[in-house]
C-alpha cells in the first residue's frame, strides 16, 4: 500500500472519529458549559495520548521546532474553540459543511508556504466539492443565527493555518507528538475561560463517560488526522476529510433528529463524488485511469 493510499485510509478513521466527537460534544453543550466541555475534551484527550506515548516508551519520542509546534497549538485551539461553540448552537450539518471551507484556504496556503502544486482534477474536485457543500449548507441557514454562522468560518481559517503547519510539523516530528504538544499548549488557553464561565460537573456515570470518550474520540482523530497530513499533501489530505459530513449528518440523525432534506442528501453524494475524482483523478468511475496533470 503507497503513501498516498494510506493517507486516504488514515483520513477516513479520522473522519469518523470526529464525526463521533461532534455529536457526542453537542450532546454534552446541551446540559454543561461549553468551555467546561472544551477543556474537558482537550484535557482528556491529553491523558489518552500521554498513555499511548507511555506505552510505546517516551524516550523514543523527540519535540522539534517549538516554534511552529506553540503555533500550530495556538490556531489550533482557537480553530476548536470556534468550530465547538457553535456546534452547541447550530445543527451539526450546518457547522460540518461551513468548516469543510478549510481545505479552499488550505490549498492556497500549501502553494504559498509549502511550495506545493496541484493538479487539474483536485480544482475540480474542489468545485464539486464547494457544490455540494452549498447543498449541505441549507440546514439552519435560515434561522436567523446569522452572527452565528461565521464562527465556523474563523474555526476553518483557523484550522487551514493549523493543518498547514501540521504537514510541515509531520517532515520532522511524529503524529503522537504534535498532537500531545498541542493539548499542552491548549489546555494553558482553555483553563481561563472555563473558569470564567462556571463549572457544573456531570450529574451521572454515563455523562462522566460520554466526557471520557470526548477524550478518546479527540485523541484517536488527531492522531489519524496527523497520519494522514505526514504521507501525502495538504491540500490532498484535506479533500479526504469531506467524508466526514456523511458520517455526521447519519450520526445527527440517530441521535437528534437532525434530517437532512433531499437537495442535502444531493449535496452529500457530490462530496463523496470529489472525494472520489481527487483520489483517483479521473471524472467517471467507469473511465480509464486519466493521465496525471502537472
């Protein structure tokens, strides 16, 4: 199996494992501080990463460039802080498909820094991508939360800067220890504010739980995300990660009711069709393999 292809692959885990995280945080906003729910994620999250570096033996691990290690925790805390609050007041469809704009700023900050070229099929993926995204979109636009829908908006800015450094982190550090720097960093952040706004602790055990697994979910999404972001390029790694709206929307409707209408099924398999043209760069599926673009 290439690089590439195990990229895609570590892309889907993360996916999912973000997807879960979304639904499970929403849940959780609905009956705590949002903050409260932040941290805990962050805080747990650390402790399951702290272990599996324990597990697989600190000393092997090396920290490089704490420069850019400081700041991909710096974006990369605001970009969460961003993209949870206002899942806890838009439906999560909406907050999925809005902050499925990052890779569009992704891929322009890759050429610029990074220095990497795209080919012809990956711009129309891009389109088909952006398509289908407006497709999406329709859930909760309308409901008046206009101030709202531009916290996703930041959180995707936000998210592009981090993940780009992300991939430029991957060259020298392993995915375990960007991501473990990056809940030390976040957690220093996150303190403040939760403190600010109250802490109320869960009320039974299956909360405390559905708090652990914030943890898990987070841990076990940086983790493949980061993956991902070392074997191939950024703005390729990004594209992948569309599939994380099917999974949520499907997650959304188990778990809340949230059902999408059938231009946003539309919108979904258009994603999911991008997916398919920027992995094997080719518009039909039945079509020979096109050749590669410069």
């Amino acid at each position: 199996m290439n690089n590439r292809t195990k990229a895609f692959w570590w892309m889907v885990a993360a996916s999912f494992f973000y997807a879960m995280l979304a639904v499970d945080f929403k849940f959780l906003a609905k009956r705590y501080p949002v903050f409260e729910m932040i941290f805990a994620r962050n805080f747990t999250a650390f402790i399951f990463v702290g272990f599996y570096m324990i597990a697989r033996g600190i000393k092997t691990f090396k920290f490089t460039n704490f420069k850019l290690l400081t700041a991909r925790g710096i974006f990369g805390t605001f970009a969460a802080l961003f993209y949870f609050y206002s899942l806890s007041v838009l439906p999560v469809a909406t907050v999925i498909t809005i902050h499925k704009t990052a890779p569009f700023f992704i891929i322009i900050l890759s050429w610029i820094f990074l220095k990497e070229k795209s080919s012809r099929y990956k711009f129309i993926a891009f389109f088909i991508a952006f398509t289908g995204i407006l497709l999406i979109f329709k859930p909760g636009y309308n409901s008046g939360r206009y101030f709202y829908l531009f916290l996703p908006v930041f959180s995707a800015i936000f998210s592009a800067i981090s993940h780009t450094i992300v991939r430029k982190l991957g060259e020298t550090n392993e995915p375990v220890v960007i991501v473990v720097f990056f809940f030390f960093v976040s957690n220093f952040i996150l303190a403040p504010l939760m403190i600010y706004q109250g802490i109320k602790l869960p009320d039974n055990v299956f909360h405390w739980f559905l708090v652990a697994l914030l943890g898990v979910f987070t841990g076990a999404a940086q983790i493949t995300m980061t993956k991902s972001y070392s074997l191939t390029k950024a703005g390729e790694a990004s594209l992948y990660s569309y599939i994380n709206i099917p999974f949520a929307v499907l997650l959304a409707y188990l778990v809340f009711g949230e059902i999408p209408d059938k231009i946003s099924f539309m919108g979904i398999l258009l994603v999911i069709y991008a997916a398919f043209v920027n992995y094997r760069e080719r518009i039909f599926f039945w079509a020979g393999k096109q050749k590669k673009a410069s």
